[in-house]
C-alpha cells in the first residue's frame, strides 16, 4: 500500500521557504482534492526538522499545520534568535590560542557563536512533543526522523520514532546509523545546530550538530521508513547559467572577505547531491516499468527473489515530487536588509552588521542563513508557495494516486 513521505531540507533561515510549499500542499491541493491529503512519514534535517516536528505534533489537524507553521516564522523576531554569545566567542578564541577553558555553566551546549536560547524557546513552545507518539498510535503518522551529525565520529545519525516496535534495519552504510528514539527538543536542536553559528547539543553523554553536514536532504531516512511517494522540499536555488563576466570578475575580487568565504562554506557544507540521487530513483523507475512491460507483472517479484538470495535489499518504484527555490534566497535576503522596512524593524549594531553582509555584488549567502526576521521569512513562505503553485497538479495527480490506495494500513 502506498506511503508518503515528506522530506524538508535543511538551511538555517532559509527554512521559511519549506512552509510555503507544506502550506500550499495541505491547503491548495487538499482543496483541489475535497479531502486532507495524507502525509504518512516526515523526515527532516536542521531547520527542515523543525517543521518536521511541528507537523508531526500537529498531525490531527492536517489542514491547520501549514497556516500554524506560518504564523511561527513570520512572527520571528531577529533579536529574539540571532544574539550574540560573548562568552562562547572568547572560549572558542582561547581555545584557539591553546589557553585554559573554564568549563560552560550551561550544560548541553558548545562551540556556536550565537546563543540558542531563542532557538530553543520556540522549539519547546511551539512543539507538543509527546503528541508525536499519541499520532501513531492514532495511525495519523507512521514514522518521522531527524538527521544529526555525530560531533565525535562525523557519522549521520539518525534519529527514528515509529509506530512499530523494534529496531530498524539500516544497512551497512559506515557512514550512517539508525537509532530509536522518542524524539523531544533535544534532537531537533542538535539537528539545526549550524557548525560555528549555533553550539552543538548534548544527547545521551554525545554531541551532536546540524544533520545537513553530510545529509542536508534527509531523502535515504525516508525510504528506509517505508515511502514510495515523496514530496521533497529544497530550499536551495541553483544556478543554472553561468555568471556574467563583470559579475564573475566582482566575486574574485570579493574572495578575500572571510564573511563572503563563510557564506560560501556554508553552501559547501550544506550541499547535497540530491538531484543526482533524484535521477538514480528516476532511473530505477524506468529499469522496473521496462522490465515489467518485456517479461509482465511478475517481474519486481522475480527480481526481488534473486536479490534476496544475496542478501540484498528489494527494489520498488519510488515517485518523487521535487519542489526547489527557483530563486536565490542570499539575493532575496540582500534586497531586503537593503530595504526601508528592514530599516525600521532592525536598528543598531545588528542592523548594521547585516547591511554590511548586503553589501557588494556577492549572492549574501551567510546572510540568508541567519536572517530569521518575520518579515523576511514571509517572503520566503510566499516564494515556497508560489514554486508549489508551480507544481500544482503534478501534486494533485501524486496523491490522487495515493488515495485510490485506500486509507493507510493501520500500525
């Protein structure tokens, strides 16, 4: 039977964009539909699992979530997430230096530049975390996870609440690990723990940061969860024509700036190679429809059986609806701090830090990150919602499909 999976990217600020395209799903389209649209498995990374488990905990009022999601980002306050941790500055400096630290009096929390206070107020306020698992006993959610990276060992892992008992089989990717949990706003914060920006989070005697470093599109958690129908949701823009010369020339000359090259490094360490692996399952497809037209029906059984006999993992078509920014955000962010209205929320030092990030022909890339300003975000909402809008009925076709399944198998 059919399963959907919705899979948020990660991105900081640029998060916003994801609620757009969620809210035009579990609006638009279920209006097209005349019925909610079903959503069986959530998968998130960084500030993508902070959606993540608001729609998870959120999940008996279907229609609601996108508008609730909404309302929390476009009511962000910049003062309120982006403050400035002295203290955290001047132990990394003196750690740089080789000096003696004197041990945080904040437990749980290392290394980012700015407090997570605000942060994690909203994350506990907004989230009613122990409803996540009253959902799936319900059968209104199956599964959900959250992409971390393991500080001490790089490794992804994977954090994973079900429906159903026991340990999930994962594979023998080294790289990345499944763990059961009960996931709770430890996990979400340690998953959009930006490296350098904000600190990493202590689990269980572990610190773990942003889950994007090595699996900024959490698509391999959810078909491990069972999903052979995802939507999956980028925030990143890509350019698909090369610069024009003056710009190209204006960018070297940019390159010695550390806050150009840390925007930079952020996007390196964010990236992921999600169209390649969108065209692998898009492949794979076309490898199960050929074989099944020249040998009939039987042929994904057959091969599965054979597989099986090595030890290997079955094979089943996967339709993949990809939503991507279609513009770029770091502009859109220059634009805006650049704007009256940004001159009149934010004042100051603040205010002036970020214009100076505006500055110059650069794309702002570090800018985009770390602009959480409601203003801003609902932009970026409006952006999400317009590139759904875009794809609107290859969304109504996607689970029109799924519905002729019948409801979900309960858990």
């Amino acid at each position: 039977m059919a399963c959907v999976g919705l899979v948020l990217a990660g991105g900081a600020a640029r998060g916003a964009y994801e609620v757009g395209v969620v809210r035009h799903v579990l609006e638009d389209v279920a209006r097209t539909l005349g019925r909610d649209v079903p959503i069986d498995v959530v998968c998130g990374t960084s500030a993508g699992s902070i959606n993540a488990c608001m729609l998870a905990a959120h999940a008996d009022r279907p229609s609601a979530r996108g508008a609730m999601l909404a309302d929390e980002w476009t009511s962000l306050e910049l003062d309120d997430v982006v403050r400035p941790s002295a203290g955290e500055v001047l132990r990394i400096v003196a750690r740089l230096l080789g000096r003696p630290v004197r041990r945080d009096a904040r437990q749980g929390r290392r290394g980012g530049i700015f407090d997570p206070g605000g942060v994690e107020g909203i994350v506990r306020r907004a989230i009613p975390f122990e409803r996540i698992a009253e959902h799936m006993r319900a059968g209104r959610l199956r599964a959900m996870s959250i992409s971390t990276t393991h500080v001490a060992s790089g490794r992804t892992v994977v954090f994973v609440q079900r429906a159903q008992p026991g340990i999930l089989r994962w594979g023998a990717d080294p790289t990345m690990v499944g763990r059961p949990a009960r996931i709770r706003p430890e996990h979400v914060l340690a998953s959009a723990a930006v490296p350098l920006l904000f600190p990493a989070v202590e689990i269980d005697g572990q610190f773990y940061c942003d889950g994007g470093l090595r699996q900024n599109v959490p698509l391999s958690p959810a078909r491990r969860l069972g999903a052979d129908r995802l939507i999956v949701v980028n925030p990143r823009f890509i350019r698909e024509e090369q610069p024009a010369p003056g710009l190209g020339e204006a960018r070297e000359r940019e390159y010695p700036d550390p806050l150009f090259v840390l925007g930079k490094a952020m996007n390196a360490l964010l990236l992921d190679r999600i169209e390649n692996d969108i065209d692998r399952l898009q492949r794979l497809n076309s490898v199960l429809a050929a074989g099944t037209r020249r040998f009939g029906p039987a042929f994904a059984d057959a091969l599965n059986e054979e597989l099986a006999r090595d030890g290997s993992r079955g094979l089943r078509p996967i339709e993949v609806v990809y939503v991507r920014a279609s513009e770029d955000i770091g502009m859109l962010a220059a634009e805006y701090v650049q704007s009256p209205e940004f001159a009149k929320r934010v004042r100051g030092l603040m205010g002036r830090a970020l214009r100076r990030l505006a500055e110059g022909e650069s794309e702002a890339d570090l800018l985009s990150y770390v602009l959480f300003d409601g203003e801003f975000c609902g932009r970026l909402v409006e952006t999400g919602r317009a590139d759904a809008r875009a794809k609107h009925d290859e969304l109504v076709r996607f689970f029109a499909a799924r519905l002729e399944d019948g409801p979900e198998a309960p858990p």
